[in-house]
C-alpha cells in the first residue's frame, strides 16, 4: 500500500482525533482575520471553514478526494494536491500557511518547509501543529517498555490504536532547528496540555518541551 492508497483509505475513519480544542483555538487566534490562506492537508474542512468564518480567504488542499468532497459540500474552497510533488502556480502569495498535524506525515520534509516558505507572502506566517515526541506522556510509556505511538507497520495498531500514517517525529529543539535552516524568523513554540496519564493540565511555555503537542509560529520575515 503507497502513501497515496494509505490516505484515501477511510473506512477506519483515521483522522477523527484530530479536531480537539486546543488546535482549533491555536490555529484560529494565530490566524486572524482578514487573511489569503492555504490549510495544507485540509482534511473534511471543518477548520478550514472555521479561518473562513473570521473573513479570511481560505483554500484547502488535500490528498484525499473523499475528504475534498465532504469539505466542498460545506463551502471550502478545496482542492485535490499531493504536498510531496511539486506545488502547483495557485499555490503562492499566502499571508498564512496552516500545517495543522501534517508534517510527521511527509517523508522530506525540508521540501515541504521550502515550498511552504516560498509561497508566504513577504511577511507571512507558518503555523505547525505537530505530536511532541518528548512529551511526559510518552518519556512515561518508553520508561516502561511500552511503544510510545511510534508506528511501525501500516497495517498492525499500537496500543490498541489504528496507524496513521506518522513518520517524522519532533521534539522542541528539532522542530526550532528545522525551522531556523529553512530561514523562518521570529519562531515561537509553545504547547497544548501536559499529561502524565493519571493527570492533565494546560502547559505553561516553560514545560512547552513535555507538553503533548507542539504549537509553533514563525514568519517569513521579521
């Protein structure tokens, strides 16, 4: 099974965890409003209808065509494009670029970074939403030799849970790092909640780097 097949392959609805609250208040209060934006890896719209609903001009792109057709029945301006070829002429002068739990899904990485930096507007910004490698939970489960949601098989779950298709795994640092090689300014990393299993709390920035999920900004300029 290709990567093309893994994605539009829907009948274990892998992608549903995907809207939590924390994300979706991230991606809405870094975006504004007011804005030309590109959500890459739009999935069924829901939030690309959300950043339009705050009088942004939003395009959606995907490579599933069932997911494209479930977010043009809802409004979304969506189209069908796979982020791991080269991007298409549409796909420039964006003042907002949303990766909203996409890139631990690409294998280069620094391609999609590059284009993503070349298709911002002057000063746009990036958004990243990205599973923190290092998060307490996670250090917890390697501790006790269990895998911490690291997939290995695209056909056998983890921990009782479904594959989805994860292949790059960040930490804080890795992440700034990247970023920094890519010439993207201005970068902030923050996190969404800490959990330690029997406990979970909102991540103050100092614990940004065990938080669960990583939230970053940066900016084509300063």
């Amino acid at each position: 099974m290709d990567y093309k097949q893994f994605y539009n392959f829907t009948s274990d609805d892998r992608e549903t965890g995907g809207y939590y609250a924390e994300k979706i208040r991230y991606i809405l209060e870094s975006t504004g409003s007011g804005k030309k934006v590109l959500d890459v890896g739009c999935n069924d719209g829901y939030i690309t209808s959300l950043v339009q609903a705050q009088s942004n001009r939003t395009i959606g792109c995907d490579i599933s065509k069932k997911q494209i057709e479930k977010a043009k029945k809802i409004g979304v301006d969506a189209r069908y494009h796979d982020i791991t070829s080269k991007w298409s002429s549409w796909m420039k002068g964006f003042d907002v670029i949303i990766l909203g739990d996409i890139i631990e899904h690409i294998f280069n990485t620094d391609f999609l970074l590059d284009n993503c930096f070349h298709s911002l507007r002057p000063t746009g910004k990036l958004i990243i939403i990205t599973p923190n490698v290092a998060s307490l939970g996670r250090r917890l489960m390697m501790g006790f030799g269990i895998n911490p949601f690291l997939e290995y098989s695209t056909s056998l779950p983890i921990n009782g849970l479904p594959s989805v298709g994860h292949i790059r795994y960040y930490t804080k640092q890795n992440l700034e790092r990247q970023l920094e090689y890519h010439n993207f300014q201005n970068i902030s990393v923050t996190g969404d909640r800490i959990n330690g299993g029997i406990f979970s709390f909102k991540a103050p920035r100092i614990l940004s780097a065990i938080s669960v999920n990583l939230f970053c900004t940066c900016y084509k300029s300063k």
